[in-house]
C-alpha cells in the first residue's frame, strides 16, 4: 500500500452507528465525539492551530455571555478571560484531549443558556439539572487530562514525528541534524530518514546517537504511548513485521480510549506485508468510514478486489520465535532468509556498531553483507570498523583487497591514531573511543 499524505497518532471517528454507539457508554460522548472528530485533522498543516484558537474564542464568548447574565459582575469580557487563559494553558498538553476544551464550550454556554430562562423554578430547575451532567463529565476529562511540566525536547520530539507523517523526510533529516536537546525520539527519526533513503550507514554518525537506543524504541511497561505507537515504523521499515504487529496492537490498547487510526493502518500495511488480505479487508473497511482515511482505505479496497492474485508478499523469511525486543536475533533472521533484506541487514550492523560489538559486526558482515550487497563499495562506517577487525596475523593487503577498504580510509585511520581525532568526529574510531551508554 502507499503512503497516506498523513498518518495519524490522534484518535479516529468512525462514521459507522455501532462505533459511534461506544461514545454512549461513557460519560461526555458529545465532547469525545466531536473532539475525536476535530482531532483526527490536526496533522494537516495550521490545522490544529486555528480549530484551538476558534474554540478558545468560543469558550471566552460563552464566559462573557454567562457573566453578563450576572448583574453583579462588572467587565464580564475581562473577567471571561482568566478561565479562558486557564484553558489556553491547559490544552497545551499534548496528554489532554481536546474534548475537554469541547466540552467546556458547550457547558459554559448551555449555563448561559440556562441563566436567561424567564421562569424562576425552571431556569432552577435546568441549571441543577446541568450541574448534574456536569459532574461525570467533569470526571471523565479529569481522568484523561494529565498535566505535565512544558518542555521543549517534547515539543521538539512532536515537531519531527508530524514531520515525518507528513512525509517531510528532508526536514526530519535536518531536524535530526540538529537534534538540540539529544532526544532519543528525534535521534530515532533522524535514523528511520536515511534508513529509507537506503543510507543509513552513512549518515548514522553525522547525528547524536544515544548508541543502540536512536535505532528502535523498546516497548516496555510505562512508556507513553506517543513513543509506543512511534516504535512500529522502524520496526516496519526493516521487515520486522511480527514485532511491529505487536507494536502497532499495543499502541491501539494503549491509545486515548482505544481510538488510532494510525495502528489501525499500520496493522493494514502489516497485513499486506504479510499477504493476509482478508486482515487487510477489514482494517481498510473501518478506515473507509473515517473523514481522512477514506480515500486511501478506497483505494486499497480497489486493489484487493483488481488486483490480490498478483500482489507480491513483502514478509518471505523464516518464521522463528522472538521474544519482544530483541532486535538482533529478529533482524539476524530477516537478514539471513529474506529475499529483499539490505534495510534489516544495515539495522544488525549498525546496531553491533553503536553498542561496541565488534566480534559481533565482523561475524554479521561476513555472514550477511560480504558478498551480497558490496558489489558498488563499501559504505565508509563499515570500511572504519573492519580496520579495527582485522586480524594481525594476516597479510593487511589481502585484507583490505578483500574488504574493498579504500585508500583514504587507511590514511585517516593512520591520522587518528597519531593523535590527530579532530577532523574525525563523525568517524567510527571516534565514536567507539569515547561514546558513552544512553541512560
């Protein structure tokens, strides 16, 4: 399947009747639905920007227009913007659903509403009345509405992973250039963005690399869920399809009240990896009813009633048993049986390398990528650890004749080991002298 002009990490609204009937169940359904709903759009460029400000104007007129129904309170529209700033300051949490911004709006001016009813007893009776809603309401967006300290490595981290949805690859790579705050989530995309421009070898050193830990994400117990539903697309990428399943269901339960239409089509993409299109089937039909998937889900419906026989099944390895996170043994595998396994076996040196593994790089080399993918040269990060392999009993000609290791590399191993480190920062001598373990 192809790439959507977007991906989304917010939860979807499904325009099917017995979806929709679960909003029913909980308490707030109108707020959840319609903030769902709104929710869903916010990958789109200025999007979640201008639907934040239009109901934050909302909520500040339906404060002025409850505290005009007071003929006590005096400078009603300055007084409406302290709950209204509150608000500003609380939807700044990426933890807090918009329903409570949602909800608020359509509380305040139902109350409004209620202030103005002629009669004594039924203006009374009304507002008690919405009181009453308003109490579970109130608790079900306590419950979903954590705060957490601002902080600009997590916006940072957000910035790039919306990048990267978008497609944006060009900016993800300068983002991860940059990396200011040494984010292991923007070190992640920084690598994810050369591993799909085939080149993640030769880029991987020109970022900050918190070692092994910039290549995936470990899904454990406690991690965020903006983290765990990030974790499938290297996962994905590499051809690790048993783990990104995992992943990607994992990210679905552990989403805000199980709405992502992000998992639902990665677990999509997965099935077709997989060939299991009758899986496909049914996560592409719910995809269909939602206001952005709905093209793409489509389109892929299309393809699986055209097209299905002579659809090529991207998962051809051995099936081994994996225990979750254990990225060696899984890539080892896909790079030893796969047909199409150049990305997964970049990812198994790449990862020997940034935990100091050599004995282990220079059996993987030899095993998975000698041979089979340095036909048009061997990628300068290679060539600089299997200098520091070699073995001392053995002609050094032959080996750097076997190993295709080119002249200027031997020059500049030459110049830091006198000393001269500086001009090669980025090299993997560099690196294994004085990188440190992530924490």
């Amino acid at each position: 399947m192809g790439d959507l002009p977007v991906r989304l990490p917010v939860p979807s609204c499904l325009s099917d009747a017995s979806w929709l009937a679960t909003y029913f169940t909980k308490a707030a359904p109108f707020s959840f639905l319609l903030g769902d709903w709104l929710t869903q759009f916010f990958p789109l460029p200025g999007v979640a920007a201008v639907v934040t400000v239009l109901l934050l104007v909302l909520a500040w007129a339906g404060f002025r227009f409850l505290l005009d129904a007071m003929p006590t309170v005096r400078h009603a529209a300055l007084w409406a913007l302290l709950p209204t700033a509150l608000l500003a300051f609380l939807i700044l949490s990426p933890e807090v659903p918009l329903a409570v911004l949602v909800g608020t709006c359509l509380f305040v001016w139902l109350f409004a509403w209620a202030f103005r009813i002629p009669g004594r007893l039924l203006r009374y009776v009304v507002v008690v009345l919405l009181a009453v809603l308003l109490v579970p309401s109130a608790r079900s967006f306590n419950s979903t509405a954590r705060m957490e300290k601002p902080s600009r490595e997590r916006e940072y981290d957000y910035r790039i992973h919306f990048k990267a949805d978008a497609g944006r690859w060009d900016t993800v790579e300068k983002m991860g250039r940059r990396n200011p705050y040494e984010s292991l989530v923007t070190a992640y995309y920084y690598n994810l963005s050369q591993a799909r421009a085939g080149r993640l070898p030769d880029g991987l050193l020109k970022a900050y690399q918190p070692t092994w830990h910039g290549l995936f994400i470990p899904v454990k117990p406690g991690v965020e869920d903006f983290k765990l539903m990030a974790s499938t697309d290297a996962l994905y990428l590499a051809g690790d399809y048993a783990q990104a399943q995992h992943s990607a269901m994992l990210g679905m339960t552990f989403s805000p009240r199980q709405r992502s239409a992000a998992m639902i089509r990665q677990l999509a993409d997965i099935a077709f990896a997989n060939g299991d299109y009758d899986t496909a089937r049914r996560y592409l039909t719910m995809l269909s009813k939602t206001a952005l998937y709905r093209k793409w889900a489509l389109e892929g419906l299309q393809l699986l009633d055209t097209e299905a026989d002579r659809l090529t099944v991207k998962n051809d390895c051995r099936d081994i048993l994996v225990q979750h996170n254990d990225y060696r043994t899984a890539l080892a595998n896909i790079a030893a049986t796969a047909s199409d396994a150049k990305t997964a076996t970049d990812y198994l040196l790449c990862l020997d390398l940034l935990d100091k593994d050599l004995a282990h790089f220079r059996q993987d080399y030899d095993a998975l990528y000698k041979g089979r993918y340095d036909a048009v040269g061997v990628p300068v990060l290679y060539q600089e650890a299997l200098l520091m392999t070699f073995d001392e009993n053995t002609s050094p000609a032959a080996q750097l004749t076997e190993y295709g290791i080119v002249r200027a590399t031997l020059d500049n191993c030459a110049e830091f080991l006198k000393g001269n480190e500086k001009p090669f920062r980025t090299s993997y001598w560099f690196y294994h002298k004085y990188a440190q373990p992530a924490q």
